[in-house]
C-alpha cells in the first residue's frame, strides 16, 4: 500500500490484508510466504506506522503484528493465519 488507500480494495472478492510494523522482523519474513500462498486472493500489506487510516478497517484494533485480516467483499470476516492461507482453508 502505498497511499492510505485501502478502501480502493474493498471491492475484493478475496481479501487478505496484512497488518505490519517497519520494524517487525516477523512481518518482513512472511511476506513472500503470502505471495506464494495462492492465487485465490488479492493481498494488501499495510505499514500500520504510515498508514493510520487504514488500520480502521481492522475492527479488533492492533494487538500484535503481523495481523493478517480476511475480508470477503470488503466486510472482515476474521482474523487468519498463515496455516489458512497456506492450506487455502478460507476458500472451500
């Protein structure tokens, strides 16, 4: 994400948005897992540090990081793991 923009990509009919912290060695490692992962998805990463206004999307606030949000059609559905996306769990 690039912009505080994330509702350009609500009309998604599969979502998974990635919640990161610059800082976060763990965000920065399971990045290219998710992009592997499938591609029954479109994936959004959002630097939480940048992009405050896009953390709205996520309705349980931040607790830890990386949180990885699905959202199907642009409602949140819940919050996932990356068994979920590596296994294709969510979509059956």
């Amino acid at each position: 994400l690039k912009e505080d923009s994330l509702e350009d990509y609500m009309d998604e009919e599969y979502l998974i948005v990635v919640f990161t912290l610059r800082g976060c060695g763990k965000c920065k490692s399971i990045i290219p897992d998710l992009y592997k992962a499938g591609d029954h998805h479109k994936i959004v990463v959002v630097d939480s540090d940048i992009h405050v206004r896009s953390m709205s999307y996520y309705p349980r606030g931040e607790t830890f990081y990386p949180t990885l949000a699905y959202f199907k059609k642009g409602k949140f559905i819940k919050t996932v793991s990356m068994e979920d996306i590596k296994g294709k769990r969510l979509w059956k």
